[in-house]
C-alpha cells in the first residue's frame, strides 16, 4: 500500500495472471470509500466502487488490521463488457503494509457470448 496524501492510500494486488488496482478514501480512522479496477488478463478489466463504506479496524494485539467491502461493479472491458454485479471483500493488512485479500464476486454480463 502507498499513502498518497491524508487518509488516502493506494495498492496494487497481484496473483497468477489477475491485478487488482484500488484507492481507498478514508472518511474518518475505520471508514473508507474503495474504487478500482480488476485486470484478468488479455484486456479482461471490471471496474468498481463502494456500494457503502468499508471498515479497516485492529485484528488483535498484532499490529493487523481487518477490513471489509462491498463493491459495485460499474462497467467492464473485453469479455466483461457490459458487467455489473457485487464484490464482496475481506481483506487483512498486515503492520509492514502487505495485504491478504480475498473477493467474492456475482457477475452479469448483458451480452451474449460470441
């Protein structure tokens, strides 16, 4: 994550062939406003926002924080043209900034397949 100015911060996740480019928008220590993108590959992007306002709060005594987010999926590119639906979001970043992050996502394209 990269702190890009006051309660604002930046992250690009990577996994196999999949990158997920977020900002997220603090509105006060815990709460959050998310909006991003995910590239699957060859051109595969969703693009998305909150639905409602995230949560980053202390996991423990650790130093980890929990997060949580509901996201719109707003639009899509390549065979994601056309998409809307939801991400859910679960995420833990770590006290040196790296995150652990798993998604959920309902998916629907309003075009047919070629």
């Amino acid at each position: 994550m990269t702190v890009v100015g006051p309660g604002i911060l930046d992250a690009e996740l990577r996994a196999r062939r999949t990158r997920v480019t977020t900002r997220l928008v603090f509105t006060d220590e815990v709460t959050f406003h998310e909006e991003g993108s995910i590239e699957l590959g060859a051109g595969n992007i969703l693009r998305f926002r909150s639905l409602e306002r995230g949560t980053l709060e202390r996991a423990g005594t650790g130093g980890a924080r929990h997060g949580t987010s509901v996201l719109r999926v707003e639009s899509g590119e390549g065979r994601y043209e056309g998409a809307k639906g939801r991400i859910t979001s679960n995420f833990v970043l770590s006290p040196d900034g790296a995150v652990d992050d798993e998604q959920v996502a309902v998916i629907f394209i309003d075009r047919e397949e070629e």
